[in-house]
C-alpha cells in the first residue's frame, strides 16, 4: 500500500513541476505562441538587387509606396497561385471587388488603428485575468471572456431587417 502512495506523490509532484514550467502572456489559445521560429511567410521570392548607374536617381523612399526590387508583390504573388494578375487594380484587390474596397474607405482609414485595438484587447485580457488561459482545472476562460465582445449574428439580422436593410445572402424571414 506504502509503494502506491509514494507512487501517487512522486507523480502529483512531477505534475506539478512541469505545471509550472508552462507559462507565458500572449499565448491565448496557441499554446505554443511563445516559441520562437521561422516564420514560413516572411521569406519573400524577391528579384535581385541592382546597384543603380548614378545613386542621387534613387527616389526617397515612401511608406506603403512601390519597390524598385519589387514592383509588382502581389502580381506576381497572384501569378505563383496560378491566378491573372490582370485582373488586379492598384489597391491589389481584384477588379471585381474595387466597387467593395472603394465604399469600406469612403469614411477613411483611422490611423494607428491596430495599436489601438492591440492596446484595448491587452486591457480586457488583462483586467478580466486571462493569464494563464486556463482556469482551475483546465477550464479554458478564453470563451468566457471574450463572450461580450462577440457579435450575436441573429440579433444583428434582426436588428438590420428591423432599418429595413436587404440581407439577401442570410436565410430567409420566417
């Protein structure tokens, strides 16, 4: 009976020592967030580098502008996917999809929006103690938190038909 207890005991404790090791902030529901590694998408197939004849040609560079050594990114990234690169417009969409792009951007774009948003979402996980995940016993709080910042589909259906705005793609009205 002696041997079984010890038994228990030596793997409650080697349980919770692993426990302990397991650990970081902005994990969420990757466990492995925090390991560092390649990221496969980073790479970049780009063409080779020229040195231009005269170096005082070269224009200042201009952020989200285009690249003398890559021109075209997502042309070309459209082409390696087997797509026509045609069909493109300037912003990268598609053509048929300009009309869409053209009314998401007629109020603007808010700038420093992502560090905004980054910012918020850090405040809620923080002061709701979503670090670690996981609650006692391996209940994961993630769900749990985030459960008022999820929009309810059925009420936004309603509430869109109710202005009397066509939801043609959404099921029909019983």
């Amino acid at each position: 009976m002696r041997a079984s207890t010890g038994k228990i005991s030596l793997f409650l404790g080697l349980v919770l020592v692993l426990s302990a090791c397991a650990g970081g902030k902005d994990g969420m529901l990757n466990l492995r967030a925090g390991k560092v590694g390649p990221d496969e998408f980073s790479v970049l197939p780009t063409k080779p580098l020229q040195t231009p004849t005269d170096l005082a040609s070269l224009p200042p560079p201009t952020p989200g502008g285009s690249n003398i050594t890559d021109p075209t990114p997502n042309a070309d990234a459209v082409a390696a996917l087997g797509g026509n690169p045609d069909r493109l417009t300037r912003s990268g969409a598609p053509a048929s999809e300009a009309a869409l792009v053209n009314y998401t951007l007629r109020y603007g774009v808010q700038a420093g929006i992502r560090e905004e948003l980054a910012a918020a979402d850090k405040q809620l996980r923080e002061s709701n103690g979503l670090y670690p995940t996981f609650g006692n016993f391996g209940n994961l709080r993630y769900y749990r938190i985030y459960k008022s910042e999820a929009l309810d589909q059925y009420k936004e259906l309603e509430r869109l038909r109710a202005l009397g705005i066509r939801t043609p793609s959404a099921p029909p009205a019983e």
